[in-house]
C-alpha cells in the first residue's frame, strides 16, 4: 500500500500541499484530480522520493520514504514504476535503449535479459517491432506508450501515471486508458493516476480523490464523484466557475 498522511510541502512562499492524505490500496488504481497547479504531480514525486514533505508521512509497503538511504531508494523506484506526463524519453536512444535503462541498475541481469525483457515491455504496449525507432520518429501517443514500457520494464508493483493523456486525439487518449486497464490485469500493478481528464480517470478507476486547496475535498468511487453535491467538486467536473459562487 501506499500512504500518506498529513503531507505538507511548501515552495518558498507558495504552499502547495496542506495536510494531505491519500491511501492507494493494493490492487487497486486510484485516479488523483484536481485544477492544473493543484499538486497532483507534486504527490507523484514524494512517493518516489523525489520530493520530501515539510511534515508528515510517505510510505510504500509499510517503509517512510524520507528515511530510506540511497540504496533502498533505488530498490523503491524500481518497485515504484514512473510514467512521465511528457514521457521523457532521450531522444538521442532509440526506444529499445530508453526501455533498458532501468533495467541495467538491476543485478544479475544478463545483457541478453534486458534486451529480451525490453522487446516484451513495447510488445505489452503494442510497440512491438518498433525498438530501433528513436522518439522523433513516432506519434505523441506511441512516445506515452514507449514511457509505460519503460516503466514496467522493472516489474513493478505499482504505477505511477503523471497526465498520461495529456496532448493525445480523443482516439489516442482512449487507447491508453485501455492500455492501464489492461496492464492492471496483465501485470498486477496497483495504479495511481493523476489526471485532469476526467473520461480517463472515471474509465480508469476504482477510486478518485479530488484535491483542491492542498487536500482531498472529496474521494470515493467514480460514481460517486461524479454526483457530488459539493460546489466546488462540481465546478471542476462540470467545468462551470460560476459554481464556486455559491459557497459561504
């Protein structure tokens, strides 16, 4: 499981995060959204350790992120897998380079391991074939793909997707919703997915969590969400302003 709790995170003058708590059940995925400049990705980076909360906890399977030593940081990332909202791939490697990548940290793999299990990770993303590619040479939404193999390549148990539709066609952003699902059943990984794309994350998930104002307004199923009664909840789903009007 994942957990945080209490979580306050501030730059310079500008708080961010303000006592926020989130739990991201095994097996589950869990889709986070909020306003652009809410914190969303803010999140994403203090389970990696990445960031480190002013107070509060982070924890991964029981373990408090911000005490881990450099070595079991590095055994956290690659149980903790990272979809980079614009994919940051290296523009310089080809596709099949960029997958490999965080499997040469991993010891005992052979060069012929990393280079078989990087051909199944783009086959998983229906890239298969397309490992000499380099990343100006494919689609927007194949570069989001080649960032999820790149991501599963260490088998993780979870995966953490920062905007995976953000910049995609209608039709693009539907196959990568399809494409979590599916490795949700495919691998087991336990997802958490930050989103402003509503569709995606009501497709997606088990469970959302609204934040607004540095903590969880509101949380609960898709469903639920989606009929909430909270002004300020249905000013962003509804993308309606003149809501937040109505609060005291």
């Amino acid at each position: 499981m994942i957990r945080l709790r209490g979580v306050h995170r501030a730059f310079g003058e500008k708080v961010v995060l303000k006592g926020f708590d989130l739990d991201v059940p095994r097996g589950a995925t869990v889709a986070l959204i909020g306003a652009s400049g809410a914190g969303k990705s803010v999140v994403l980076k203090h389970i990696v350790g990445l960031l480190a909360a002013d107070r509060g906890s982070v924890t991964v399977d029981g373990r408090e992120v911000a005490e881990l030593d450099q070595e079991a940081l590095y055994a956290l990332r690659r149980r903790v897998g990272y979809v980079f909202q614009f994919a940051a791939l290296f523009d310089s490697m080809t596709l099949a380079h960029n997958v490999e990548m965080g499997l040469r940290r991993i010891p005992g793999l052979s060069s012929r391991d990393i280079r078989r299990r990087a051909a199944e990770c783009l086959e998983l993303v229906d890239l298969g074939g397309l490992g000499d590619r380099y990343p100006a040479e494919i689609s927007g939404g194949q570069r989001k793909r080649a960032g999820i193999a790149r991501a599963i390549a260490t088998r993780p148990r979870y995966l953490l997707y920062d905007e995976p539709t953000t910049g995609l066609d209608p039709v693009t952003t539907t196959v990568i919703g399809r494409l979590i699902l599916r490795l949700r059943e495919e691998i087991g990984a336990t997802g958490l997915v930050v989103t402003h794309d509503l569709g995606t994350a009501y497709e997606v998930a088990d469970s959302m969590a609204f934040l607004h104002d540095g903590r969880v307004r509101a949380h609960g199923a898709p469903g639920e969400i989606r009929i909430s009664g909270d002004p300020v909840v249905r000013s962003f789903i509804e993308g309606a302003p003149e809501l937040m009007e109505t609060i005291a």
